[in-house]
C-alpha cells in the first residue's frame, strides 16, 4: 500500500517537474512581437520605447498596438520609436512625431479635446442623467404611497370590523 | 408630457440604432488624413537605376500633381495601374509616384510590363519618407495643388468612380486656384 502511494508521489513529481521548469524558464503572456534586433543597448530607453509602443495603435491590423503586431508597418514605426528616443526626444516629442503623421488615430487611448469631449464625457453625463431619474422616480413613488395615506377608522367601521374579524376566530 | 417620457427609451434605441447601422457603411480602413491641406513633408527621394530624376518636395510646386504610392509587390497597385496610366496620358494630370520599399529590378521590371506613365519616381527603399506622408498601406495617392500642399488622399486603388467624382472636378478646381 504505501509503495503504491510512493509511486504515485513520485511519478506526480516527475511528471509536473517539467511543467514547473517550463513556466520558469518561458516567458509569460504571447509571443511578442519586438524582434531582438529591434531592442535598444540602454535598457531604460528600450523601457520606454515599449510603452510608447504599447499606446500606439498598428494602422494594419488596427486592434493591436505596434509592441504587439508583427506588421511590417508596425516593425517599421518601432524602430522609428526607438530612433527619436536615441536621438534624445521626450515621450511626449516621440508621440508627436507620429500624431504630426498619422493623426489621433494612432493613438489608443484617445486625448481629452474639443473633438473627442462626447467620448470622454458621455459615460459620466449619462450615468449622472440616469441617477437624476431614478432619483426623481423614487421620490416621486414616496410621494405618491404618502398621500395614499387614508383617514382613521370610524368609530362605525371599527365596530363592523371587530365583528368580521370575531366570526373569523369562531 | 409623460407619454414622451415614456416613448423617450424607445426613440435612444432608434437613434442608436440608426447610428450603428449607418456606421456599417464606413470603412474603417479609410483613415482621415491630419495632412490635408498641409505641404508636402520635406523629402529627397533618388531616382530608380538608369533613370536621372527621382522626386523631392521641391519638385511638387507649380502643377497641380498626384503623387502615387506603389510598389511592384502590391497587388491592388496592379489593379489600379490601368486608371492611372489614363489620367496621366489622357486626362493630361502630372502623376508622379513613390516606389514603396521594392527591389529596384522588380520596380523596373513592373513598369515595362505595365507601362509607366509617371513623370518621375523617388525610390523609399526603407518606407521611412512614405512614414512622414501618412502611408500605411499601398497604393495610396495624394492630389498636391500648385502651392505644394496635399489637397486629397486616397487610400486603396484608385478606381475610375474615384477620378470621376473627386479627382477631375478638384484638379479642375486647384489648376483655377
């Protein structure tokens, strides 16, 4: 019995060993898309090219950002990134250079100005809206069950009561 | 008063469904450019081996121009070859073109077997000046006015619904201007 119960130990450990090596060797999330030739010497700018890259939308396949997609386009943008980092260019400057090119459009979280006020606005506006309605329903319904509110009994009807409730017990 | 209050969800959901379906007829591939009515970037592109003239911002003043992003690779390129070569040789536009990251024999090769009816062509062997146009899927095209400022873009080939409608009457309008 215990032989058993060792071997199956063991043949557990063997088996998840691997499987624990490998997730400690491979690196975690998909395959990405920045080739090593691409990755800068300095590792802080190379930082900061990829999370320049990570805002900028590829205008290839249009839901992933130029770090994720393997698009010629989008290998082309990165080293352009890192190009404007090396020559010195604030993140903000790197942004710019491609805004000045591709527009807003590239950028995957939008800016807050005139042209995009009712993407940014809207959720606040229409939950705001929605609150001042239910608060205005309640209280109009607490209202309405107040005045609902009817006169005492009479002495006459209290009477008549007393005496349906009696032939209820009997 | 409370009746339209009541009909008002009804009528959101109609107003958004009307925006959705319309949105249907949009092609998300078509991106505003943030050039137009902007000049041209600054570029110097050289010409294709054997050829003396290549083509700069320079060159782009003076005629109402368009200016063809292509390459021997793209296929919708090809297609579009036969409009172009019409509005350059009958329709009398100066076309001149960008040859997008190509091999200079292929380049050339394509323009025997297709014909070439540009003027001249700048070679963007590494597609970094078609970067600082907005390129970001040949063939595109772009109608520049006299004073060198990108007046129209179009993404995709060009079809001849295109030069009809658009092209003509505004290469019309900025040779007046």
């Amino acid at each position: 019995m215990r032989t058993i119960a060792r071997a199956c130990a063991l043949s557990l450990a063997l088996g998840l060993t691997p499987l624990a090596l490998t997730s400690l060797v491979l690196p975690v999330g998909p395959a990405w898309a920045v080739q090593p030739d691409e990755v800068l010497a300095d590792p802080a700018l190379e930082a900061r090219a990829r999370d320049i890259s990570k805002d900028l939308r590829c205008l290839v396949c249009q839901n992933q950002s130029i770090d994720d997609s393997n698009a010629p386009l989008a290998r082309d943008l990165r080293v352009l990134v890192r190009e404007r980092l090396k020559a010195g260019d604030s993140d903000a400057g790197v942004m710019t250079y491609v805004t000045d090119r591709y527009g807003d459009y590239v950028l995957l979280r939008p800016p807050f100005k005139a042209t995009t006020l009712v993407l940014w606005v809207a959720p606040f506006a229409i939950l705001l809206l929605g609150g001042l309605a239910t608060a205005l329903f309640l209280r109009g319904r607490r209202g309405a069950t107040a005045e609902a509110d009817t006169a005492p009994l009479t002495e006459d009807e209290r009477r008549r009561l007393d005496a349906l409730l009696r032939k209820d017990d009997l | 008063m409370r009746r339209v209050l009541y009909l008002l969800p009804f009528l959101l959901f109609v107003g958004v469904g009307v925006a959705f379906y319309l949105g249907f007829e949009r092609d998300p591939r078509d991106i505003p450019s943030v050039l137009i009515d902007k000049p041209v970037p600054s570029f110097s592109l050289p010409p294709l081996p054997g050829r003396t003239e290549g083509l700069s911002s320079a060159r782009l003043t003076g005629d109402v121009t368009l200016v063809n992003v292509f390459a021997s690779w793209c296929i919708p390129c090809k297609a579009e070859h036969p409009v172009i070569t019409r509005l350059a040789r009958e329709q009398g536009v100066t076309v001149r073109a960008i040859n997008h990251k190509d091999k200079a024999e292929d380049a050339l090769a394509w323009l025997t077997r297709n014909g070439d009816p540009y003027a001249s062509i700048g070679v963007d062997l590494d597609g970094r000046v078609s970067i600082d146009w907005g390129v970001y899927g040949v063939p595109e095209s772009f109608l520049i006015d006299r004073q060198g400022r990108i007046r129209f873009k179009h993404v995709g080939p060009l079809t001849p619904q295109v030069v009809e409608e658009q092209i003509l009457p505004l290469v019309k309008h900025l040779r007046q201007g």
